[in-house]
C-alpha cells in the first residue's frame, strides 16, 4: 500500500506547530513557534494572547513547511488538525484552519485529540511498540495513568484530584521567582541543589487510591520558600525529588494492580511535556526495568507539544478505519 502524508496542526496551547508526517513513521518536515517570550512578562499563558498568536503564525507556518518538504496542499492525504482540550481560542483558530485546507483541497479532515497526540507520540519514534501498553501522561495540564489498547481504546487508571505534574512544576518555578515556562527552569536549577536539605510531603505516597495529588507539595514549597531558612536550589532539587517520588509510587501501584506481563503489555510509555525531565526518565527507566518491561520515552522534541505527533495521531486513526470515509464533519466544534 502506498504511504500516506497528513499535515499536522497543533495549536492547544502556547506552541503554534506544523507538521507533515508520512505513515513509515518520516517526519518530512516541521515547525514549530513557542510563545514563551509573550507570555513571560505575565508568568504563564495568556488565552488571548495565545490565539491571537496561533492565528499570526499558523498559515505561513504550513506554507513553509509545505514548501521545505517540497509538497503541495494536493499531495497531503489528510489533514489532522487538534480539535481539544485546550484553551479555546487557540483550539480554534487551528481547527478552522485545519477545516478551511481540508474544505480548499477536498482532503479530509481528522480531529485529533491532543491527548490522543501525547499517547500515541511513542508509537511514532518507536515502531516496535505494540498495544497494549501502560501510558503515563504528564503534561501541564493533565497527569494520569492509562493502559492504551489501541487508538480510541484507553482506560484512564488513575489521575490528579487537584494539580498536573508540570503543573506542580510551573507553580514551584513561579514561587521561587525562575519565571516561565517553570518545568526546564526548575530541573536546571534543581541540578545545583541539595534535595535532602528541604523536607517535603509526599501527597498519596503509598494511598490505596489510584490518583495523583500535588497542592500540598506546591503549599510545602510555598512555606519553604517563605521560611527564608532555604536555599532555591535545595528547594527545587527537593521538589524534584519528591514529585517524582509521587511518580513512581503512584505508576508502582498501576503496575502491580494491571498485572501488566498477565496482560500482554511489554512496555512503560511516558509521554507528555514533564517527560523530558531527565531525572524523571532515569527514575522510571530503573522502575520499569524492575517489573520486566522496557521503557519507552518519545525523544524530548516529542514530548512537549508538536505537530507531529498530531499527525501521527491522524494517521493512527486512519489505520485504524476511525476516520470515517470523507473525513471527520466540518461543523466539529472546538473543544475547551
Ligand atoms: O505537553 P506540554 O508541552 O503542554 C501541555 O499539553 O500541557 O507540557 C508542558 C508542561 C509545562 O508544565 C512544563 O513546565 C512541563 O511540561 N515541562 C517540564 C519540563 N519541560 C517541560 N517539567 C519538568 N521538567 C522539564 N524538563
Ligand atoms: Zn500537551
């Protein structure tokens, strides 16, 4: 069978991204804006500023990424634009742009769940990975451990009751004054500190219940940093250090409740934007190795938001036969 192209467009958050990805897993071309310097001033990201961006950048950005793989809109096979979650505006104003080509070039169109995208990214850099597996997604909104069957087929396991995991991180980063986006700020400087300088709880550390919590480790930093008795470095390296001891608890749990080796899967996948924390990659790379499966970790480009894993998500689902024939309906609503 021949191989098929989807342009991919990304645009649920702070992160203006394109991509054209063909189903042998070769990313032919792509680009991506963040939009960290006009949301610094403000500490983190401001809806409207985001999809007034997302709406300046997004056309030119596919022309040119059309034009840098040499490819026309009528060489694209479909197009995969992310439909939600995410902040509205921004959701938006990539998904019209994705209908508006799709309508133009008499492609269809596929919407994408940007969740689905984090999922499933994996798969895209790893062709040995196979359903099912276990997935835990760690983003700046979301923190859950789910166990993928396929596209469409997950089974949500555990999640946050209160805060995301780069949630928790964006927050400490915003305490102890290292600005935005907080999660890369607070592992460079949790690198200089010494973690057992700063005591810290770890929220659900051994609970019965599946989820996830994090407000009470980022009010512990808070009362830490307003102590004046610690140094930041001690206090990041010391939130570091106990969010992913929440981690690894809480995925040991998952592990042991889905009997993953009984149930066939053969791999641990993280995925999301805390993924490219390297301290938390060693630590579940060691945890994963311990019960028998291999971790599988997306390249760090791959874990923050990207197009190509929206693409690859259509793509996925057009393998799957979840796309139906003609595309997924224009009148599909953005979702927040
Ligand atoms: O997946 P993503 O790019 O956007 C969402 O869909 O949320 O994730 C962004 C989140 C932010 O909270 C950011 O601080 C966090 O991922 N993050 C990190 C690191 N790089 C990004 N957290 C910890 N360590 C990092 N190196
Ligand atoms: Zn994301």
């Amino acid at each position: 069978m021949a191989h098929q192209v989807v342009l991919g467009i990304e645009s649920s958050c702070d992160e203006s991204a394109a991509a054209l990805v063909r189903s042998d897993r070769t990313i032919i071309a792509q680009a991506i804006a963040s939009q960290d310097e006009a949301h610094r001033p403000y500490g983190g990201v401001v809806p409207e500023i985001a999809a007034r961006a997302h709406a300046q950048v997004l056309t030119p950005m596919i022309a040119q990424v059309l034009a840098q793989a040499g490819m026309e809109l009528d060489d694209v096979d479909a197009i995969a634009a992310t439909a939600g979650p995410g902040l509205i505006g921004g959701v938006m104003v990539g998904l019209v742009t994705g209908k508006a080509l799709a309508m133009a070039s008499d492609r269809p169109l596929i919407a994408v769940n940007h969740l689905e995208g984090h999922a499933l990214s994996a798969r895209l850099c790893d062709e040995t990975l196979q359903f099912p597996f276990l997935l835990l997604l760690v983003s700046g909104g979301h923190c859950q451990i789910l166990a993928v069957h396929g596209p469409g087929q997950y089974r949500r396991l555990a999640t946050t009751i209160d805060d995301a995991l780069g949630e928790a991180f964006d927050k400490t980063a915003k305490i102890l004054g290292l600005g935005y986006p907080g999660g890369p700020a607070v592992e460079r400087l949790a690198a200089m500190g010494d973690a057992a300088a700063v005591p810290l709880p770890r929220p659900l550390k051994g609970s019965a219940e599946p989820h996830f919590s994090f407000a009470g480790l980022k009010s512990a930093v808070m009362r830490a940093h307003q102590s004046g008795e610690h140094l930041p470095e001690d206090i990041a390296a010391a939130f570091q250090q106990a969010a992913i001891d929440c981690v690894l608890d809480r995925t040991a749990r998952a592990l042991m409740t889905e009997r993953v080796t009984e149930r066939g899967m053969t791999a641990l996948v993280v995925a999301g934007g805390v993924a490219a924390n390297r301290r938390l990659r060693a630590a579940l790379d060691e945890q994963a190795a311990t019960h028998g499966l291999r971790l599988v970790a997306p390249p760090l480009a791959l874990c923050t938001d990207n197009a190509a894993m929206i693409a690859w998500a259509g793509l996925e689902r057009m393998a799957a036969g979840l796309v139906p024939p003609g595309g997924d309906r224009l009148d599909i609503m953005a979702r927040p």
